[in-house]
C-alpha cells in the first residue's frame, strides 16, 4: 500500500491585514504588498470584505499572479497569492501604453 503524500501548510512570506476595508483598498493593498515582493514569494491577505473573494478571484486572473488559496473563519477570508512575475516596467512597456519610456523624461 503506497504511503500518503503529506501534504504541507503553505507558509507566507508576507502578511497584510486588510479587515475593516472594502472595495477597491484589499486589491490596492495587496497589489502594494506584492509589489517589492520577489517572484515566488507569498503574500497573505486577510479581509472581511464580502466582495473580496470575488474580487480577489478576478485580480489573480487579470495579473496573472497565483492565488494559492482561499479560506473563510467566520466573515474573514485568507488569502494566499504567490507573485508570479516582477512588476517593474520595462524599458519601452510604458511607451506602449501611451507613456514615457521607462527611465526617459519628456
């Protein structure tokens, strides 16, 4: 009989508190907390924001970063994201999207 896979507790690297605050400041905040983050590294999110869940669903899907899970203890939700790509533009990224280069004045 083959021996179960103990499975691992995924342990942050990074933690916010984001109870108390509502829609848009949890993806603010966590976008701001992934930010100097390393790629790979783990943020958690706690938030009571009802909308949260949904919202947090949608952000991983647009930005391409990981949501690893999503937990509820009462009306508090965990979240986990692990940062998926450095968020630094890069040289002509800004330019494509109607800005100035990265590192150019006008």
């Amino acid at each position: 009989m083959p021996n179960p896979v103990a499975v691992q507790p995924i342990l942050p690297d990074e933690s916010i508190d984001c109870i108390g605050l509502f829609c848009p400041m949890p993806i603010v905040k966590t976008r701001e907390a992934l930010r100097p983050m390393a790629v790979g590294q783990v943020l958690e999110m706690l938030s009571d924001d009802p909308a949260s869940d949904a919202d947090m669903k949608s952000w991983a899907r647009r930005t391409g970063n990981e949501l690893l899970a999503i937990t509820k203890d009462g009306p508090v939700y965990r979240f986990l994201v692990r940062k998926v790509r450095s968020t630094r533009l890069r040289q002509g990224d800004a330019a494509n999207r109607g800005g100035p280069a990265f590192g150019l004045r006008p």
